[in-house]
C-alpha cells in the first residue's frame, strides 16, 4: 500500500491565478518552495530557504522588491535567476550564494514545477488539459488541503464505485457501482484508462440541474490517469440513446471535464486540486456556482474519508492485507505506475484482483 513520492516527475504546484507579483509559498513533495511572478508575467520558482541562515523568503519580513527578493532577516538580495546581488557588511558576493532553482512551466491556467533533478525536466512530458484555457470552456476549480497520502486519492479517483456510497445525492446514483468497468494501461505513455458507460442511468443531481436534462440518461465516464499528478474524467451526459456521430461530434450531449492534479505535500498530506470545465451554459453564473458549490462538497466528502483513512493506517501495525476485486483493477494498475516511478517494483508485477 505504501508508495514513496516519486522523484523527476512534474507537479501542480498552484494554479497561475494564484502567483502573482508577490511571494507565494508552497511545500512540494516535501520541499519548500518560493514562487513569485516577475514584472514580465514570468512565473520563477526557488528553494524557499536563504542560503545565509535558512530563513524562508516566504516570511515576513521578507519581501519582493522590483523584482528582487530580499530576505527579511539579514538581507541577502536575489533576482529572478536566483543568484544572490547583494549581501550585508561587503561588497563581494559569495559565488555560490543561489537559491536552488526549480523548472517551471504555466500552461492550461497550471503551474507545473519540476521535483527531482534539473537537468532531467523535459517539458514535452507534461500531460495536458487545455480545455481548462480554452475558449468554449468555463471551468470552477478550488484546493483541498488533504490530510492523507497522495495515493489514497489516487485509488479514491480511479475507482468510481464510491459514488455511489459516499456522494450519495450529488453524483452518485445506483448505476455507478452496478455498471461493470473496463480498464486499460498503456505502458509507454504511462496512462491507466478506466470506463464506465451507463446507457440507461439516473440523473444525479450534480446533472440535472447543471444540464436542466429530465429523466434517465446516458452517462459516460471515461477515465485518463497519467501518474503521478493529472487525473482526467472525461463525463459525457446525454439523453438516453444519444451516441456520437461518426464524426465525433456531439451535439446532443453535455461534456464536463472533472480533472484533478493529485500533488503530494508531504509523505502523508496533499494538495487536492479539483476543477470542472464544461462546454454548455458557458456564461451562466447560476451554473458555475452550483457546479463550483456542489463539487467542493463532493471534494471535502472525500477529504472526510481519506483523512481518517490515514489515521487508520498509521495507527495500525504493517501487514493489513486488503482485499481487491474487479472495480480496483485501475487503482491496482496505477499503484503498479506509481511504484515503478517510485523505484519501488518491476514492470509488470503481478496485481491481480480476486474474482
Ligand atoms: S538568513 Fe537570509 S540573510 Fe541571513
Ligand atoms: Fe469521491
């Protein structure tokens, strides 16, 4: 059960509205983090510790000024780059006097920070949601402070069933634990695929009145984990009968992108990034805070469980052997990912559910 954080992977840190011209900071995988947004609208990233006397440039009175950081105890000035400018009693700065930097990148409204070694960041591996900027989208989004390792969420997002029990009268309906899963791993794009097609389905609230669609429906979830961080449910909610065209168009159907950025905090908390994008009722407000209302409730439902989760585990001794069976075969494949990047397991160990 237990699953090290995986090193030289990319993360959420923030969302980009929340970094703006001033100090912002933020634990990632158990390191301290200072981000600020320069003058040119660049996000930067650095160790959130003076290297004088570990002060964090995060606390006051530490402070940002045109676009330097000076450090609030002794003065140490750094730029952007992190190279230290300035140091108090000479004039001569140390050469090594830098703040570790962090690779970072802004896309799809997400700051993406780089854990692990520098010189090993490749930006192309970012996996992407660009729906989440795109015009015919409008996405509500929040965080979650989770007391409770990453990869409980991990088997809470990848495993549905729960719906059903634990978001009884918001998404869940009693199709979502009925409907049997199909769950697929590509290996080389390191994605685990999970699907459940509901073709006759009660309308969950959370739906119905986001959609104003009456009745039974069409109800598809489509999951895309890409380990360790970008969790994508891809949810097509349509009057019963209503396919795709052979096109790929849709036009009967509402599309709500649920994705979550699963980021570690630290060994045993998380920073629960929820976001739900949408490409109906684009400028309604009414909709936006009912989506926005109604999923932070379904977030903090989950929060609820997976902290005492964690207090279960780290009250009990080692050994508990959990039982699986078919609706945990892609929470299982993403353990498997997980502890693979984790440097923990082979390829292709052996997970099989109980049947
Ligand atoms: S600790 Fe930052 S200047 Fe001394
Ligand atoms: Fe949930």
């Amino acid at each position: 059960m237990s699953t090290t954080i995986p090193r030289n992977q990319w993360y959420v840190a923030a969302y980009g509205s929340e970094i703006g011209n001033e100090l912002f900071a933020r634990t990632i995988c158990d390191e301290p983090i200072l981000f600020w947004r320069t003058a040119q609208g660049a996000v930067v990233a650095h160790s959130d510790r003076c290297v004088h006397r570990r002060f964090p440039l995060s606390q006051a009175p530490s402070r940002l000024v045109d676009d330097k950081v000076v450090c609030g105890y002794h003065g140490f000035t750094y730029g952007p780059d992190g190279r230290c400018v300035a140091v108090p009693g000479q004039t001569k700065v140390p050469r090594t006097a830098r703040l570790a930097p962090y690779p970072v990148v802004e896309v799809d409204s997400l700051i993406w920070v780089w854990i692990g070694d520098p010189a090993l960041a490749d930006e192309t591996r970012i996996p992407r949601a660009s729906y989440l900027d795109a015009p015919g989208w409008t996405t509500v989004r929040g965080m979650e402070p989770l007391a409770a390792r990453f990869s409980l969420l991990v088997d809470n997002l990848l495993d549905l069933s729960h719906e059903t029990y634990l978001h009884g009268g918001y998404i869940g309906t009693p199709e979502v634990a009925s409907t049997p899963i199909t769950t697929e791993v590509d290996d080389d794009a390191g994605v685990v695929y999970v699907s459940r097609h509901m073709d006759d389905a009660e309308c969950p609230p959370f739906y119905r009145e986001s959609t104003g669609l009456q009745g039974r429906i069409a109800r598809w979830q489509d999951i895309e984990y890409t380990p360790p961080c970008l969790y994508k449910l891809h949810s097509r909610i349509a009057p019963v009968g209503s396919v795709p065209d052979p096109d790929g168009s849709d036009p009967d159907a509402f599309h709500v992108e649920v994705v979550y950025a699963i980021t570690p905090e630290t060994e045993h908390s998380t920073h629960d990034f929820w976001m739900v994008a949408r490409d109906f009722a684009l400028d309604d407000q009414r909709v936006s805070d009912f989506l926005a209302e109604n999923n932070r409730t379904v977030v903090l439902q989950d929060v609820e469980a997976l902290d005492v989760l964690e207090r279960v585990i780290a009250s009990e001794p080692a050994g508990y052997q959990e039982l699986s069976i078919n609706i945990d075969t892609g929470g299982l494949a993403a353990r498997r990912m997980l502890a693979r990047m984790a440097g923990e397991a082979p390829r292709n160990a052996p997970a099989a559910p109980a049947r």
